[in-house]
C-alpha cells in the first residue's frame, strides 16, 4: 500500500519533530479539544494525530482503543497532502484510496473520515 507525500514533506517533518509532541504524554486539553469535536460533529471518533515520516500517531483521541499506525494506512496522511482543504470521504469502502485500508475492512471499520490538517504559522 503507497501513500501520498506532501510537495513540502522535508519541512513539515522538521516542523513536526520541533513541535515535540509525538510520543509525548497525554494533555488534558488536547484530550477535551478531541471530545468537544467529537460531541459538535456527532460522531462516535474523533482524533489529533500526528504524521511523521513512518507512522501516524494519535496525540489524543476518543472511540478508538489504538495509539498509532503506519503511516500507509492514515486516512490523516492524505489530508496533509492539501493543508489548506478538508479532506471527506463519505464511505471509505468505496472510495478506491482506502477501500483495501485495514482500518477500513477491519476494525475499527472505517467508514466516514473527516479531517483538516492543523498548520504551524509557517504552513506546515
């Protein structure tokens, strides 16, 4: 399984290993933040991840029992590829970049997908 590599990958991951957040403890206010989004949107997931050269990372999240994947089965990993667009996928089964996806044909069963990516000041 491939995924898709932003234009400026170098300087995010640059951007992102500054920050110091992958792998860092859990943060009460990134924890509500997830909460809050899940409750306004309605729905039963909701999520903060990180994506580094390897894997995505979730830095807080609720209706998932999973900490992390590989960054070729991230739905998130797409959505950085357009940072200044939200990326929807109203049914991942048949939607050909994920219809394959683990998380998709397997649990947690993947259905819809929502996501923005959240930018430094710099873009990244």
């Amino acid at each position: 399984m491939s995924y898709p590599v932003p234009a400026q990958e170098a300087e995010r991951l640059k951007a992102l290993q500054a920050l110091e957040l992958m792998d860092s403890g859990r943060d009460p206010a990134f924890d509500d933040l997830v909460q809050l989004a899940a409750e306004w949107c309605g729905v039963p997931v909701a999520a903060i991840s990180l994506i580094d050269a390897d894997r995505q990372w979730f830095k807080a999240c609720c209706g998932l029992d999973i900490r992390e994947t590989p960054r070729e089965e991230s739905f998130c990993t797409h959505a950085i590829v357009h940072p200044h667009e939200l990326l929807q996928v109203r049914d991942a089964r048949l939607d050909p970049r994920f219809a394959d996806n683990p998380l998709v044909t397997g649990a947690p069963h993947v259905r819809f997908y929502a996501g923005a990516p959240l930018l430094t000041t710099e873009g990244h």
